[in-house]
C-alpha cells in the first residue's frame, strides 16, 4: 500500500501542516502518514503575505529557529525576511511589471475610434481588417494597423479595458419621420406642464396583447469537444412550423399586475370587446384611463362606441411602432422568459 504523501509546494491550511509535522516527529514510524521533508531554501514554497505579517510578529519575541519551526520554513527563509525588513522596512513582494504591451496608447486610441465609428463590428473583424492592413490591403486612414502582430483576444481585451463589451444589440421598430414626430407630440401633450402629474399617470391602466411561442427556434450556443457536432448531448432539438403560440392580453395598473387572460386565435373588434367585458370592465373603477395602441381591433368604430358606452375613459393620440413607451412590455419579457 503507498502511503500518501504531503508535500509543502502544495496549497493547504498551515493549522493542518503544524499537527502532522508534530505527530511525525513525535513517532516518525506513524502508519499512512510520509511527509516529504526534502526541501531547501531554494526550492521552498513562496510565503503568503500574511505569513508575512505573522513571522514579522512572531521574531519580536521569539528566535529565528523557533520561527522557523513555528511556520514549518527554514531558517533561512526567516533570516531574509528579517534582513528585508531591516533594511526596506517592508516585507512585502512590489507589483511587477508583467507581460510588455504590444500596443500603444496612441493604437489603443485608435482602435476604440474605429470600434466606436463601425459599432455592429465584432474583435475578429477588427483584427482581420488589422491583418489585411498591415500587408499593404488598406491604407491606415481606412484600418488599424499596429505596429506589432496581435491576436484577436487583445483586440478584445483593448476593447474591455475602454468599457466597450460585447453584447446582444436590443430591437427595436424603425420608425419614419412621421412617427416620429407624433412621440414627440405625444410626449409634449402628456407632460408636467399640461397637468399631467405623477398621480394623473398612476390612474392610467397599460394593456396590450402578447404571443407565447411554445418552441423557440432561436440557435443557442454550446461547448462541446472536436467531433462531437452530431453527438444528441449537444444539438439542440426543433419542431416543424414552430410548434404554435398562445396569445393572451393583459394589463398593468399602479398597484401591480392585474387579469390576464388567453385569447383563442386573432384578436378581431368583437373578440376584443369580449376580453373588456370579462377581464377588465368588472375590475375598472371610476376616474381610471384605459392606454391601448392603434391596432385596427382597438381603434374599430365598433370598438369605441363599446367604450364610450361603458363609459370607458381611453388615453387618447397613442403614437405607432412605440412600444417601447408601455409599461407592460416588461410584464411581457418577464412571464416569456418564465415561460
């Protein structure tokens, strides 16, 4: 049976070291237990900086033996820390250069400009517009070009160290100048100065209809080793036409989420004004202002004369492709990703 062995160049609790070297020279024949005491002063394992401190603590009253034997390092080690001390007054190990830099700052600058300027650009092709550069492709007004051959992993690394990380682009709807204009109208119309307050925009209730994909098609990425491509662990599984959705409307109010309810098939104006009567008119109070977008089922004839007969205030001028200006979108994202 080998007997296992506890070598000092190993990273383990000093508490743990101090009660085996004890019970081994106490009875050097202990069974199971080898320590391999074959070190010396250059082959020693690196003192942490806390050991450090407590040599230093230790030698103002006790001798450099008993230090040593202490902390289980040889009495030379002891000496050198007592000698750096004397002479520096610090014990402690200065932060190093490292690693020389293969750019400049004046590169480092350039390369943040040129990502900043073509933003939809990733590391990989900012370094092979580099790569083509320097062999004579492009003139160095059009790339970056340093002066010594990087890797695609410091163009990242450049990129981070300037705050410019790489992330998912967000979406949203393209809008024309017409649209446009209307937020702005909207936004003027709805402001502090035309009396709409912070308790005027609490009685307004968000609503909005939302689909559910029952399978997400989206490619997700994964780790996997050399040749293992078609391996079931890692594929990702589809369904045929997307595998269907449900589509639901809800809606938000100041004091939280409030009914939600599925909607089977398109929502159309007599569809529409159903979900009203059943999940919203029951709950509505007086004095509440009802916020729903321009889709055609909404802004119907039949529909707002249904409101106006309920008696139904509407948030009136709602601006197209703005979606981002309801509340309720964050609802929606949450219960999607829950889902």
């Amino acid at each position: 049976m080998m007997h296992p062995i506890l070598d000092y160049s190993l990273t383990c609790d000093q508490l743990l070291i101090n009660q085996l070297v004890g019970v081994y020279k106490k009875n050097p024949s202990t069974p199971g237990l080898h320590i391999n005491c074959n070190l010396t002063s250059d082959n020693m394992p690196k003192i942490h900086p806390e050991t450090k401190a407590l040599i230093i603590k230790r030698l103002k009253t006790r001798s450099t033996a008993e230090v040593a034997d202490t902390f289980n390092v040889s009495q030379r080690q002891v000496q050198r820390i007592r000698k750096r001390l004397e002479e520096t007054g610090d014990v402690f190990d200065k932060p190093r250069s490292g690693r020389p830099r293969k750019t400049t700052a004046w590169e480092d600058r350039l390369l943040v400009g040129k990502s900043k300027a073509s933003p939809f650009s990733t590391a990989a092709e900012l370094h092979q517009k580099a790569w083509w550069s320097s062999a004579g492709g492009w003139s160095s007004a059009e790339a970056w070009s340093p002066q010594v051959p990087v890797s695609t992993r410091t163009v990242c690394r450049i990129l981070s160290q300037n705050g410019l990380h790489g992330r998912i682009s967000a979406q949203k709807p393209a809008r024309n100048k017409r649209q446009l204009e209307k937020r702005v109208a909207f936004a003027k119309a709805h402001s502090l100065l035309k009396g709409w307050t912070l308790e005027k925009w609490q009685k307004v209730d968000f609503s909005d209809e939302s689909s559910v994909e029952l399978h997400h098609s989206c490619r997700k990425y994964c780790r996997r080793p050399t040749g293992a491509r078609m391996d079931p662990r890692f594929t990702q599984k589809t369904v045929k036409f997307g595998g269907g959705k449900i589509m639901v409307w809800g809606y938000i109010q100041y004091g939280g989420v409030q009914n939600i309810c599925r909607v089977e098939g398109n929502i159309n104006s007599l569809k529409y004004q159903e979900v009203l009567t059943t999940s919203y008119i029951p709950n509505h109070k007086r004095g509440q202002i009802l916020q729903q977008d321009g889709a055609p089922s909404h802004t119907s004839i039949s529909t707002s004369k249904f409101l106006k007969a309920k008696k139904i205030k509407v948030l009136q001028d709602w601006p197209a492709q703005s979606p981002d200006m309801n509340i309720i979108e964050h609802v929606w994202c949450r219960m999607k990703e829950e889902a």
